[in-house]
C-alpha cells in the first residue's frame, strides 16, 4: 500500500533538480517512482536539434528513487548510492513522457 506522500514535504531536491515526479507504488522490498519528461529542462539546451535526457539524471533520478524508499520505510538517511552503472538501451527524449 501506497502511504500518502508529498514529495514537496520531503528533502529531495526543488527546480529543475528534482527528477521523481511521482511514486506509483511502495513496497517494503521496493518503490515504483515516475520522472515526466515530456518538456523536462533539458532539451532546449542538451542537443537541442535532437533532444535526449542525460543518462546522469537518469541515475539522479534512481538515487532519488532509493531516498525515497528509505524515507517511506523508516530508514532515513541510511541507504546511499555509493557507486552506479546503468546500460541505456533506448533514448529518452520528449515523445516518451515519462
């Protein structure tokens, strides 16, 4: 069960910083967390003929995501993101949304 959550009442950052817009579910092994991306900040200036998010907010966003969970499951400021790797398989860009 989803507890009720404001992210605005969180630490997570505010502006253009912020990549979770939203967290879909919450589960003690586990968070589902969203990033709009339709008209993120990003694209007027990141290859603006061809834009793309940058895979760094990306894994901003996933060490946003793990704050969250461990905010939601009592473990705050506990859990860090020591060290990230990612593979992107697909671009994200604005006709993805999210």
């Amino acid at each position: 069960m989803l507890p009720t959550l404001d992210l605005d009442a969180t630490f997570l950052p505010v502006g253009p910083m912020r990549q979770v817009t939203s967290v879909a579910s919450f589960r003690e092994d586990g968070i589902v967390c969203g990033m709009s991306i339709d008209s993120h900040w990003t694209y007027p200036v990141h290859f603006p003929d061809d834009p793309i998010l940058p895979g760094s907010l990306i894994i901003e966003a996933a060490g946003q995501a793990t704050a969250l969970w461990a905010w939601l499951s009592g473990q705050r400021g506990k859990p860090r993101m020591v060290k990230a790797s990612a593979e992107f398989r697909s671009p994200a860009g604005p006709p993805t949304g999210r």
